[in-house]
C-alpha cells in the first residue's frame, strides 16, 4: 500500500506539467494573433505617414477630387452643365466641403483631403471594436475586429487614406449604425438618423445599406422607427432639393440621373462573392455565416435581427454598387467592415461555447481556432514597400511640373488637371468624369460637352494636350480633330516604371501633343 501513491505520483505530475505547458502555449497563440493584427493596424499608421504627404497622386481619380475642393474654395458650384470647362465626379459633395475646411487649416495640396480619409479610417477602426466589444464585453475581441478591418487596407485598393470619398462615408455609417444597435433614448436616434443621413452626402451607396436598418427599426420600436427612419428621410429629401435648386437642377443630373444610367457589367455578379469576398476572406466568411445562422436561429429577441439586417445592406448595396460601370475594389469597404464585425463577433461566441468543455479539451479548441485566425491574417498579408511612391517618381513628376510651367499658353492634362494648377495653370474637365456623362447617355447636356470639346480641339485652344492613352482619341473625338496636335507627339516619361499610381487603377500620363504651327 505504501508504494502505490508514490508509483501514482509522478504520473499527476506529469499531467499537471502537461495542463501547464498547453495553457502556455494557447496562451501564447492568443496573444500572438492579436500581435498580427494589430500589426496591421501599426503598417497601416506608417505608411499614411509617408503617403499623405505625398505631392501628387497616389491614385489616378485624387487629382480630381483635389480639384473639387479647389472649386469650393474659390466659391464656385461643384454641380454645373457639363463641360470642358469641369464636370463634376459622379458623388454627393460633403468629402468635398469637409477637405475644404481643413484645407484652410493646414494649407492646400492632398494633405487636407487625405487627412480626413486617415482619421475617418482610425474613426471606423474604433467603432468597429466599440461595437463588439459593446456585444461582448472583450476587448481582445474587438481588437480582433478591428485589426481584421484593417488588414483590408490593400484588399479596398489601399483606399483607406487616399483623397476619395469613402473612407468619410464608412465612418458616418459606422457611427450612425452604432447609434441605432446601442441608442436608448429617442435623441439617439434623431442623431442616427442625421449621421447616416451625412454619410449619404459623402456616398450615396449609404442609402442602399440604410434600407434593411430602417427595417429592423420598424420591427423593434415603431416609435423609434418613426423617428429614425423620418429624421433619415426629410434630412436627405429637404437637402437633396436645397442643392438642386442651388445648383438649378445638376446636383441630381451628377448623384442620381447619370449614376442610374451607367451600364451594367454582368461579370461583376459572381465576381463580388467569389473574388471580391470569399477568396480572400474565407475563414471570416464562414465565421459571420456561423454568427449570422446562430443569430437566426435564437427567436428569442428581436435585437437578434439587427446584423442579419444589416447583412443584407452592408453585402447587398456594395454588391449592387460593383456591377456598375467604374466600379473598383473600394466598393466593398463595407462589406469588409461587417465581416470584420462579425469575424470578432464569431470568435467570442466559438470561445464561449466551449467553456462547457474539459480544460484540456478547451484549451485544444482555443488554440484551433487562433491558428485558423491566424491563417486568415496570413490571407491579407501585402507588400508594404510598394504602397509608396519611389524617389524616382517623385522627381519626374516635379520635372513634368516644370515642363507645363515653362509651357506658353493653356494645357489640358486630361486626367490630371492637378498638375496644370501645380504649375500655375487652369485645370480643366477630368477624363474619368466626362466618359462617365457621355457613357451614360446621349441627350443635350452630353451633345454640348461633345461640341465644347469639339470646338476646343477645332481651334487649337491648348499649347500642349497630355493624354493617358489613345482612348480618349478614340472614344470622344474623330482622329482629324487632333490634327493641329497629330505631328508633335511624344512620351512624357523615357522611364516606363515611374510615376504610376500605388493605388486604383494604372493610368499616368503618358502622350504629349504639342500645337503645330499655323503653317503646318
């Protein structure tokens, strides 16, 4: 009897070292997943460090959008007849007058405009993590949803702190949407319904994701409904016709007629789900699936419909927006932000689910599910390096700046107006926005861009023309309307790897035609 408690005795030391060492090590796991993302939140805040200071585009439509708050600085209309003179982007202008704003603060030039999209962007991060942390009670997480958030950064296109208007948009959504989960009193929701209404004037997809969320209102609270959904509605009714009758008629030309008439690209049907989110999301996609199911299934309180709801508008409206002409790999912003949600949201509810189980059972499931988080990291992992222009890129893009100074006369840098002002010179229409009028459809307002153009071209109006491509000849004019220009063409970079756009499409400036003399 004396020798079996000591031949006993060594193996429960052995267990007890073995429970220990797996503590450790899902420990470790844990706190390693949460290192990985907020990694990504770190890369994120250096490399909008050097990218906003940045003096030319980062992506091609920025130049644009600089532009527009040029306009508004000078006191003019944004939504005016299109022109060669300007013709205004396809959104709703707040970004616009907010970048103004603080243009006057900090100074001109993308610093401004590229500020407002890197605090909206750290704006989003935190509500984002306020959110599950508010369902949860974890911070670690509403770390994680967070930093799976910011993870996306190259997977939207590297858009979260360009001069555009998305990331203003997603961060008033995000704000408005916490008020509606969270609200108690009526005033939350007289305030969620002017945030979600200003997100609206930032991009107007807020009001396809809006939709379900007024919905779910209605089957929680009719008071509340009323009043969210009727704060919503005047606010962007009573604005809508204040801007159109200030700008007699073009704000609903640019924001709702000539959006409408885009063409369709059906190959953006499928491609949303399976490139846009299921590929690089696939784990955090069956996550949400498994948060929203379970949701479903628990009848028990109608609260529980607020993110299958919001589901609906968060993947449908961005779904919506991407089969639209244009479209590009910063429409799915919101979808990112709600899987990332329910990502955090899934996680926290897995871990709850198995404190039922033996200790080293748990401990097993933990450390499981942290490695497959892990890999889903993994999944958005991106080259940092390549998200900031070179050297190279910025020198030349210094001497082109010269070169259009040194120029007598006008220039027309069609995708680039920026540039001319840079110089010292007149900006006009961008390329980008007059397809998107002539695309769209062919009445009187499209035949008298078509005719400006024309007669611009007809009398050699411009010393020098900077194309991107030949597209343009192609597509708005007949190729003996360039004759004037046709005999003095040239490249505008010897370099064929500098000066391209880190972000968003490739286009640069690539053809210069000089105007012939008259006795050519």
């Amino acid at each position: 009897m004396p020798k079996h408690p000591a031949t006993i005795q060594p193996v429960r030391g052995e267990i007890c070292s073995s429970d220990g060492a797996l503590d450790r090590v899902s420990l470790f796991v844990k706190y390693t997943l949460l290192a990985i993302g907020v990694a990504y939140i770190i890369v994120f805040v250096v490399l909008a460090f050097f990218r906003i200071r940045y003096p030319f585009e980062l992506e091609w439509m920025e130049g644009g959008a600089l532009c527009h708050v040029q306009r508004v600085l000078a006191g003019q209309k944004i939504y005016v007849g299109p022109s060669l003179e300007f013709v205004a982007f396809l959104y709703t202008p707040l970004f616009y007058y907010v970048s103004a704003a603080v243009t006057k603060v900090v100074g001109p030039g993308f610093v401004p405009l590229r500020l407002v999209s890197f605090v909206s962007s750290l704006g989003s991060f935190f509500i984002i993590f306020l959110m599950v942390k508010r369902e949860t009670g974890s911070s670690y997480s509403g770390g994680l949803a967070s930093c799976l958030y910011a993870a996306t950064f190259r997977l939207s296109g590297a858009w979260f702190d360009l001069a555009r208007v998305d990331s203003l948009f997603l961060f008033l959504l995000l704000a408005g949407l916490y008020l509606v989960r969270f609200g108690t009193s009526s005033w939350s929701y007289v305030l969620a319904g002017i945030i979600i209404a200003l997100s609206y004037f930032a991009k107007q997809t807020a009001i396809l994701i809006s939709l379900p969320v007024i919905f779910y209102c209605f089957l929680l609270d009719r008071k509340k409904f009323a009043i969210f959904a009727g704060v919503l509605v005047s606010t962007i009714g009573l604005s809508t016709l204040l801007l159109d009758h200030v700008h007699d008629g073009w704000f609903t030309y640019y924001t709702l007629q000539v959006p409408r008439r885009l063409d369709w690209l059906e190959e953006m049907f499928a491609h949303f789900w399976t490139q846009d989110i299921l590929s690089p999301l696939p784990i955090a996609c069956l996550m949400s699936i498994y948060y929203l199911s379970s949701q479903l299934l628990d009848r028990t309180c109608k609260e529980n419909l607020f993110y299958p709801l919001l589901a609906f508008g968060m993947l449908g409206g961005p779904w919506l927006s991407r089969m639209k002409h244009g479209s590009y790999h910063n429409i799915p912003m919101p979808s990112y932000a709600l899987i990332s949600i329910l990502f955090g949201l899934a996680t926290h509810r897995l871990l709850e689910h198995i404190q039922a189980a033996s200790t080293n059972k748990r401990k097993l499931i933990e450390l499981s599910v942290c490695l497959i988080c892990i890999m889903q990291f993994a999944r958005l992992a991106y080259d940092p390096f390549s998200q900031v222009p070179g050297r190279k890129s910025l020198e030349e893009g210094w001497r082109l700046v010269r070169t259009l100074a040194e120029t007598e006369g006008d220039v027309y840098v069609a995708s680039h107006g920026y540039l001319a002002v840079m110089a010292g010179k007149k900006s006009y229409a961008h390329a980008i926005a007059i397809g998107s009028i002539l695309r769209s459809a062919r009445g009187e307002a499209e035949a008298r861009l078509i005719r400006d153009i024309w007669q611009a071209f007809q009398e050699r109006r411009f010393e020098m023309v900077i194309l991107d491509s030949t597209y343009f000849l192609r597509n708005w004019l007949r190729e003996t309307d360039y004759e004037g220009y046709c005999t003095s063409r040239q490249p505008v970079f010897d370099d064929a790897s500098v000066f391209w756009p880190v972000a968003g499409a490739k286009f640069r400036p690539e053809i210069i035609m000089r105007r012939c003399p008259e006795n050519e």
